[in-house]
C-alpha cells in the first residue's frame, strides 16, 4: 500500500513537471515569435517642433505629435540625444521628424531630421 502511494504521488509529479515544460516552451516560443516581429518592425518618425536645446546636458525639449512605438500622446518633454554633437545643428523654432527609444529609463532621440 505505501509504495502504491509513493508510485502515485510521483506518477502526479512527473505529469505536473512534464505539464510545466511544455507550457513553458510554448510560452518561450511565443515570446521569440513577437520579439522577432517586433525586431523586423520598422519605426516611424514622428513630427516635432524643438523647444529648447541644452547643451550642457545633452537634451532637447520637443513639442511632438504621438509616438506610436512607445504609446505615448502628443506633449512637450526632454529628451537625451544618443548623439549629442548633434545638438550643434539644433536651434529653437526648428521643425524635426525624429524617433525616440526608452533607453536605460530614459527617453533618446535616436534618429531626427530636420524638415525644410
């Protein structure tokens, strides 16, 4: 009686445990499928009009349009630069389509065009 109940109990443990995996790598796989889509993804510029830009702190302040790839409505915010020699072309007043990435917790500019 005992070692029926032992062959039970591991008998549940192994179904449990083969369960847990599989949903596991269903899970896993998932996930590799949506981070590929969203690797393949190309983001897209978003309209911007630049309020202020700090050079001594590498940021800009951006009155933009929605960014689609972060969710996030139109407003006025700073933004770090990943290149801050760029901010030596930037005046006040200038209209920029640009993209901006959460990087590290904080929002970068990491692609912007000036528009004529």
């Amino acid at each position: 009686m005992k070692i029926a109940k032992i062959v039970t109990h591991f008998a549940a443990a192994t179904f449990a445990l083969t369960a847990f995996n599989s949903a596991m790598a269903q899970s896993h796989d998932h996930g590799n499928h949506v981070a590929a889509a969203v690797a393949g993804q190309e983001t897209t510029m978003s309209d911007g009009e630049i309020k202020k830009v700090d050079k001594d702190t590498g940021r800009l302040t951006i009155k933009h349009g929605p960014l689609e790839n972060l969710g996030m409505p139109g407003m006025t915010m700073v933004f770090g630069m990943k290149d801050a020699s760029a901010l030596d072309s930037l005046k006040a007043g200038d209209k920029i389509k640009f993209v901006a990435e959460k990087l590290e917790g904080r929002y970068v500019v990491t692609q912007l065009a000036v528009q004529k």
